[in-house]
C-alpha cells in the first residue's frame, strides 16, 4: 500500500475508534501533517459536528466544554510539532475534572525522532502528567480500541509522505454501540466499609457539595432533603436554590465555616461532588476532622488520606445512611443574622463588583447554562447571587481552576436549544482572545459573555496586599468584540441595557471604590 493511501486509511480508523468511542464533536485544527485527518474529517460530517479552529489551546478547551454540554467524549485533532503540545493545559483540566478529551495529534515518523527534523518532536511523552492512555499509531493495520477512562486518552498518528492523493472515502458509521463506562477504583464492599466507619463515627457533619452534574444532583437531591445538618451548597453543584435544601443551607458566604460556630456544630465533613471552592477547604489540611469524599473522581482534594467513595456506588445505598443531627441552632443564627447583613450590603452598594455579579444573575436568562469563571466570579455568584430555583445549569473549569480557557469552554456549552451566559473575569478574557472564534460555527445560538473589567487581577490585592500581582490596565474589550462581529456594551450601572442581539458581549465595569467599600464593609459583619 503506498504511503498516500495508507495514510487515508489509517485517517478512517481514527474516525472510526473516535465514533465507537461515542465522540460526535471533532475540534479540527487542520495543517500540514494531519492533513489526511483533515480530508476525512470533512467527509464525515453528518456523523459528526465538526469544528474549525486555528488555535489548538482554544480548541481544546472548547471540547472540554462539549464534554460537559453532551455527556460524552469529544476529540481535538492537531498537526504535529508545537500544536500538540498546545493541548496540555486542557488535557491537565480534562485528568482532574474527569472528562473524556480524545486528543490526536499528526506526527511525522518515528524514525525521525530525536533527529531534529523540522516539526518533530517526541509526541508520545507529551502528555505524561495526566497519566493519559497512550496509543502511538503508524499503520492502518493496526487495532484501534480506545478505553473508557475517567480523564483524557492520546492518540499520536504518524503518517509519511506523500500526505495525500485520492479523496478520502464518505464516512460509514458501525452499527452504535453503547460506549463502555470506566471501572469504578474501589469495590462496592469497600465503599459500603468506607461509609459504615464515617457515618458510625459522625453525627452532625458540614455538607459540602460542590461540582455535579445536573443528573447526579437530582439523585441526591432527596437523600439530602432529609438530612439534618448544615449544608454550604456551591452553584456547580446544581443545588444552590434547590426549596427542599433551604432550611438547611448556609446563605452568608463561605466565611460561615471557619466560624466557632461552625465548628462546635459539626463534628466531621461530607464532601460530595468535585474539589470545593471555598478557602476553608485548604484549610482543613491542618485538622483531624473526620472526613468522607463522594465524588465521580478519584481525588480527594487534601493530602490527608480519606477515602473517595465512587459516586455511582454511593447513589446506590445512600438511603442506608442517615445523621441523628446536632445542635446548630447557633450556626444558623448566625448564619441567618449574617445573610440578611449581606443583603443590605449589597442594596446599599449596587455599584460594587459583588452587586454587579448579584444584578448579572437575575437578568442571565432562564433555562441559560452558566458557565462560571475561576479567580474572583465563582467566588462572587456563589456569595452574592440569588438562591432561586430555574432550569439554569452551571458549569465550570474546577479541575486544576486555571483561567486559561474559559471563553472556549463557555462557548463549548452553546447549542441552539438553550440559551448560554458566562460570567469571567478580565485577565481571564485577555488569555482566552481567539476563544470567540468558534461562535460563528455554533448555529442558532443565544449567547452572552459578560466580562468583569476590574483592571487587572482584583483577587490578589486581598490576598498578598502587594500592587505587583495585579497585573494592572486600562484595556477595554469593545475592540475584540467588534473584530469577531459580537454586539458590545460597556455596563458602569445596574440599570443599563444588555446588546438586543446575540452573540452578546457584555463588559461590566464595576467601581472600584464602591468595591472596596463593600469589601470592608463585609469583613466588618464578622469581626
């Protein structure tokens, strides 16, 4: 078989493991090598919504976030060289998040390893530090069965010259098979031990739930209604506003649980769902409080050792557990006394970078998916927005929490079935510039990107109260709005109008002194 028809050949089994897979978005970065990935990519679609990107990193991020959108794998496809090695960061959010990106990356042939040739470099190792499955392909002979994994897989294809001749044959699907689901890393009995030790041990714990998805929310949803303890509910867990939890979730921000109060009512954490938010989670690395993780990855989030229960496992026997409950009435007098402080806080600073985020949640339309930025927004919404119950879900990059990326995931989340809305940061925007390319591909969508101008990275100012972290400026965004062809407006007040049309782009500009004022002002309530 010569070379360009092996090449097309071996481009066909990639497709076709990708579809087995249960892929069905590719994010094509076409170029030199992978050209005949290229070729067969554009015959095959109608069996899969192929995306066009220039920018790898971008691409990546943006299939992560079809990843989260659908509830399947979805593919990168770069050339070889520098473009592969883009996907790293994404890939790294891919292992910790749990989220099934297929990265293939074109390489040239493995004889020219370690030589030196113009655009080779040795692909394979690329990825070690996610611990991703490997395949390194270079002849259409070869099986391609990809495992189901929680995390990334990398697929490095070698094709020679000539790249191409002759058309790339229509794409045929198998007959679909179900994708199989990854092995759980503990048994069922040692699970069932894992929970029978904590929930003999602790009575009254603090729930904390975080990152779910909108399925595994609705399934623990009724277990935690009856439970009696105290509960801080993130947005990404789904269950912020959930009326069956309110009684019992904590209103007043992430402050509550570091209190003495907290402390004296609870006597162990139950972490359910992904890596916490609040900096109260860092800070039980320096106690012995018992703790049990229920999670759809293997992490525990602390260095302590503590067991990670599958969260599927514990689905299935949660009902078997209960808490007799403990005294928290002070914990939520507290609480409560501090929430309604909060709230004259933020009606009496509607300029505040907190009141922005507060004003951003009750106009982002119903039924939106959110998509939530890392640093400071996360942070804002899960304090300061309204705990009400829609068809709103949430979503965001709390794998390694980088800010690199979120522009292309928010977009991954849009389709023409629901509306989309993001709130990032500024920094955030200015690292992600290429991620509003793909919005044009993405027919019939609703979509806003609001992006809070603070001038620079606000959160370290409180954390090292040192100018020098802040990455200081005075740039505004309208420029790139208007350069891909999104609606702008500049919002300084509450009460300014959104764009009329779509896809929207949002620059909020809160006061910095109101900010501050706020910020005091806040602290204050719990000195």
């Amino acid at each position: 078989m010569n070379p360009a028809a092996a090449n097309r050949a071996l481009a066909a089994n990639v497709l076709t493991a990708l579809h087995a897979a249960g892929a069905r978005t590719l994010c094509l970065c076409p170029g030199g090598r992978n050209a005949p990935l290229v070729l067969a990519c554009d015959a095959a679609r109608g069996a899969f919504d192929v995306v066009s990107f220039f920018d790898e990193r971008s691409a990546a991020f943006f299939a992560l976030g079809r990843i989260r959108r659908d509830g399947a794998p979805a593919a990168v496809i770069t050339t070889s060289g520098t473009a592969a090695a883009e996907l790293l960061p994404a890939m790294l959010e891919a292992q910790h998040g749990g989220l099934p990106l297929l990265a293939v990356t074109a390489d040239r042939p493995r004889r020219l390893r370690g030589t030196g040739a113009p655009q080779t470099i040795d692909q394979p190792p690329l990825f070690t530090a996610t611990g991703a499955p490997v395949f390194d392909i270079d002849s259409p002979s070869e099986d391609i069965l990809l495992p189901a994994v929680r995390g990334p897989v990398h697929l490095n294809v070698c094709f020679d010259e000539p790249l191409v001749g002759g058309d790339a044959a229509p794409f045929v699907p198998h007959a679909p098979d179900t994708p199989a689901t990854p092995d759980d890393w503990m048994t069922a009995g040692d699970a069932r031990i894992a929970c029978d030790a904590f929930f003999s041990r602790v009575r009254n714990p603090l729930v904390l739930v975080s990152s779910l998805d909108a399925r595994d929310a609705a399934l623990l949803a009724p277990w935690l209604a009856s439970l009696p303890c105290p509960m801080h509910l993130e947005a990404v867990s789904q269950l912020r506003g959930h009326p069956d939890l309110q009684a019992r979730s904590l209103h007043s921000g992430e402050r509550i649980l570091g209190t003495p109060e907290a402390r004296a009512a609870c006597d162990g954490i139950l972490r359910i769902g992904g890596v916490p938010t609040p900096r109260f989670w860092r800070d039980c690395e320096e106690n012995d409080t018992p703790v049990l993780h229920i999670s759809r990855t293997p992490f525990p989030g602390l260095a302590r050792p503590a067991p990670v229960v599958p969260l599927p496992l514990f689905a299935t026997m949660a009902g078997d557990f209960s808490f007799t409950g403990g005294d928290s009435g002070k914990l939520f007098e507290r609480d409560r006394a501090m929430a309604a402080g909060l709230e004259r806080l933020l009606e009496s600073e509607p300029l505040s970078e907190a009141a922005f985020v507060r004003n951003l949640a009750v106009r982002f339309p119903s039924g939106a998916r959110i998509f939530l930025g890392n640093s400071l927004p996360i942070r804002e919404w899960d304090l300061a927005a309204p705990r009400t119950l829609d068809t709103r879900t949430f979503f965001a990059n709390r794998g390694v929490n980088g800010i690199d990326g979120l522009v292309s995931t928010a977009l991954g989340l849009a389709d023409g079935t629901r509306p989309l809305a993001a709130v990032i940061g500024d920094l955030s925007a200015l690292y992600d510039l290429s991620g509003l390319w793909p919005a044009a591909q993405v027919a019939g969508s609703d979509v806003t990107l609001a992006v809070i101008n603070n001038g620079g990275g606000q959160i370290f100012g409180s954390m090292f109260r040192n100018t020098a972290f802040l990455n200081t400026h005075r740039i505004g965004l309208q420029g790139w709005a208007e350069m891909f062809g999104w609606s702008h407006a500049a919002i300084r007040s509450p009460d300014e109008a959104f764009p009329g049309t779509s896809p929207k782009l949002v620059e909020v500009f809160p006061d910095p002194a109101a900010t501050a004022r706020f910020a005091g002002a806040y602290a204050d309530l719990w000195a």
